[in-house]
C-alpha cells in the first residue's frame, strides 16, 4: 500500500471521529473496508485512480460477498472519495461516472414467538425464586431485567449495552437512547410488572451501576458486554427447551412486527426504533404479509369447507 495512500485514510478516520462524531463500531468498519480497498489498488495513488480500476475493485466484492457487503462496502469507500474531493485532493470524485446499481433479495427478519419468549421469561423468574445462592438469586434478578428491557423497548444490544443511569428514568418509565450517529430518542415503558422487575433491579445492583457508571452490570461493578447477554440469552433458551438460536437483536424484530400486528402506525415504530428512514422500518410489512399469508392459509372458514367441483 502506498505511504500516501495510508495517510489519506489516516486522516479521513481522524476527521470521521473528530468533526463528525462517528462511533467506534462506524469508524472500525471504515477502516476495514478502506484497508481492503487501498490494498487492491496496491501501488496505485488515489489521486491517479482510473475508472476501470474501480469497476474492477467492484466486480472483485460481487465475487465474494453478499450484496449487502457489497453495497456497504462500496459506500464506505464513495464516503472516503467524497472527502477526498471535500479536501480538494481530488478534482473529481471518480465514483460520480460510476452507475452502481443493487437487486439485494429481501431477507425478512427472524422474529422470536411469542409463547417462546413467555417460556424464556418465565424459566428466568422461576430461577430467581428457587435460587440457592443470594449470588444466583441477584444473576437470575439482572438476567430477567435485561431480557424484559430488550423485549419492551425494541433496543440494539449496543445501545443497552452502553446505557448510562442518567439516562433511565424508571419513576416516569422514560428511556433516552443515543443510537446509530449519536441519534437521539426516547422509548416509554408502560408495563408495570417489566418496571417493577427494573426497579428491583436498580435497587439491589445500585453500587455496580455506580461504579461502572452503567446501567446494566455485572455482580463485579463491571459494564455488561455484548457476549454476556448472548451467553444469557442462549442458557435460558436451552433451559427452556427451545430449539430456535436467539440473538439479542432477534428481541428487537419481534417487538417491531408484534407492534404492527396489533395495527401500530408504521410511523411511530420508526420512531421507536430509531430508524432514520421509513423505508428501513417497511421490512416489517413484509413479515407481517408473511403472517397474513399463513393465517389465511390454515384458518381461513373455506378450508373446512367440502366442496367438490
């Protein structure tokens, strides 16, 4: 890779961080798609990229990824030149010529059902009732509040993960998430039982969400990480017999297509999701036409109906 080359993405990651306030996952992602990206152009400088050059690069990530990589990858790289070209490095930015066109397959969420995520909970609160240990009874305690927390506010593991006290309100069960690109919203839990398990929660983990300044904790003071809901999530899954795989944000997809299946506006899920476009929220649609589909199937009244033509 060139040394000026590396420099340009030196300083675009430096201004991704510093003047556009990017988040550590975006800025991580960056740097390896642009990685990726100078080191196929190996000795070529950016500033003598060629239109074949490009096609080439793209038609190298349509070889080996899925189009969704592929259209993230490609945008991260467009972002990069858009700098460039911001900086007056380069004249024009070459992606500008480039007609990129993407027929990604429609991949519905997967959502969790609902009598399973009933049977998760309560083998979590059957656990805290006949725990040994008051160290079992306090993890069984923290478990049930994280997996309620997810399923009542539809949030990302990163955003639950990185919740501060500050910004949890439980007496007005009102939650301020910073989401993708710093993005500010606010959720409301109106389930008293999921308040009351939170506010047990608060009370008994008090110094641990004191000293890591954290609103989930583990029983050492430390800020719960990503794999410890996932390592949570899997054991009660297995406790309860269930053989779907569940992941953390598999909660959030069941909350967004509950919600429409009870007929809530499209809008106000968006909102609750934080989604920047309304588009990113209509992937629900598709599951709950999904539904639709199956209910008509098997429960519709012609079905029992015995007809001969």
């Amino acid at each position: 890779m060139k040394t000026k080359n590396q420099s340009h993405l030196s300083n675009y990651l430096a201004y991704c961080t510093a003047q556009k306030k990017l988040d550590s996952k975006t800025i991580k992602s960056y740097m390896i798609d642009l990685y990726q990206f100078l080191c196929f152009i190996e000795d070529t400088e950016i500033e003598e990229l060629s239109i074949p050059i490009l096609e080439s690069y793209i038609s190298s990530l349509h070889a080996h990824y899925k189009p969704k990589t592929v259209k993230r990858k490609i945008a991260s790289t467009k972002a990069f030149f858009h700098y460039l070209e911001y900086k007056e490095i380069l004249e024009k930015n070459p992606f500008d010529k480039l007609h990129i066109r993407f027929r990604e397959p429609i991949l519905l969420p997967k959502t969790i059902p609902l009598h399973s995520i009933e049977s998760i909970l309560a083998t979590i609160y059957h656990e805290h009732q006949t725990a040994r240990t008051p160290y079992q009874r306090r993890n069984a305690l923290r478990d049930a509040a994280v997996i309620e927390f997810l399923f009542a506010t539809g949030i990302r593991i990163s955003e639950l993960c990185n919740l501060t006290p500050n910004e949890v309100n439980l007496n007005e069960g009102s939650i301020l998430i910073y989401g993708k690109g710093s993005k500010e919203r606010r959720i409301h839990i109106g389930n008293e039982d999921v308040l009351n398990i939170l506010k047990e929660y608060e009370k008994k983990y008090h110094k641990e969400i004191v000293s890591c300044n954290h609103f989930f904790a583990s029983q050492s003071g430390k800020p719960l990480s990503d794999q410890s809901v996932r390592r949570m999530i899997n054991k009660y899954t297995s406790v309860a017999s269930i053989d779907q795989h569940i992941t953390p944000h598999m909660f959030r997809h069941t909350f967004a297509t509950a919600l429409l299946e009870e007929d809530v506006d499209i809008r106000y899920i968006q909102e609750m999701l934080g989604h920047s476009s309304i588009n990113v929220t209509e992937i629900y649609t598709h599951v709950t036409l999904a539904k639709q589909r199956e209910i008509l199937t098997n429960k519709h009244p012609r079905k029992k109906m015995r007809v001969e033509g």
